[in-house]
C-alpha cells in the first residue's frame, strides 16, 4: 500500500511562461549589450575611430559610410553597375547638400554662448536660433527625402520591394 502525500493533486502545474518581469529584464539585457556592441564597433571601425575624440565627420567621411552602406544593401538585391553608379552619384549630391547645411554650426554655437553668458536672456534671440534650426532641419530632411526618392525611381519594382522586405524583416525604416 503506498501513501500518496496529502496535497499531491492540488497543486499547480508548473508554469510555461516566465513572468513578465523575467521577459522585461531579458529585453533591457539584450538591448544594452546591443547598445554598447554598437558603440564600441563604431568607436574602433575607420573612418569613425576620431568619434570618440569629438571630432565632426566632413563630408567625405560621411559619404564614405553612406556608400558602404547602400552598396550593402545594392548587393543585396543584384543591382547592376549601372544602378549602382547612379545611386552613388545621387547619395554623394545630397551628402554633399546635406553637409553643407552645417557649415556655420560653429557661427551657432557661439552665439548661443553669447546668449547664455550675458547678465540677461534674450528670448527673442534664442527663438530665432531655434527657428533657424528648425528651417535647416527641414531643408535636410526635404534633401535626403528627394534623394530617397531619386535613388528608388532608379531601381526596378521588384528590387524596391526585397529592400522594403528586407526593411520590414529587420525593423528598419529606409
């Protein structure tokens, strides 16, 4: 005769689900180990070693990693040399385009010093920084939406649509 312990069959089946504190905390964990892989390839990898020393990308270096990274994604779906050649010569005008815009960043950054240093804040001085800023950012967005565009119209339909799956897979926006 055996002897069955006396709560044997109330007790709960064990769970198959971690809690949702275990799912949140793995996600924080994954991230941040992203996060500082991320950060420590970019610091080590050429050209973008001088990151680290606060140094501004001109617009060659800039280029640089944007070619790389189109001519990845080029690769990707059998672009020819051709398309391949035109995209470049529209990511290099807009980069080009883009930099430019920054070009009196340095003119900026003093004269909000200037405005922070005086004795009193001049309001109306630091909303028209903010305006110009704003107009720049909406002049660079307008300039790489173009070159998107252009860069798209190059490429056949079933090319844009293996990058816009490719996009989607990986979570990324173009």
């Amino acid at each position: 005769m055996s002897e069955t312990p006396p709560n044997q069959g109330t007790q709960p089946a064990p769970c198959c689900h971690p809690p949702r504190r275990h799912r949140w905390l793995l996600a924080l964990m994954i991230g941040m180990a992203g996060l500082f892989g991320f950060a420590a390839g970019k610091v080590h990898s050429s050209p973008w070693f001088h990151w680290a020393h606060h140094q501004p990308f001109d617009a060659e270096e800039i280029a640089w990693f944007v070619q790389h990274r189109i001519g990845h994604a080029l690769s990707r779906v059998d672009a020819t040399q051709e398309q391949r050649d035109k995209i470049g010569a529209i990511v290099k005008a807009a980069v080009n385009d883009v930099v430019a815009l920054r070009k009196d960043h340095a003119a900026q950054r003093e004269k909000a010093l200037a405005i922070f240093k005086a004795d009193s804040i001049d309001r109306p001085a630091l909303e028209s920084m903010r305006a110009e800023k704003l107009a720049l950012g909406e002049t660079a967005s307008k300039r790489i939406v173009q070159a998107v565009a252009d860069a798209a119209e190059v490429l056949k339909p079933e090319q844009r649509r293996q990058l816009a799956a490719d996009w989607e897979r990986w979570h990324m926006l173009p």
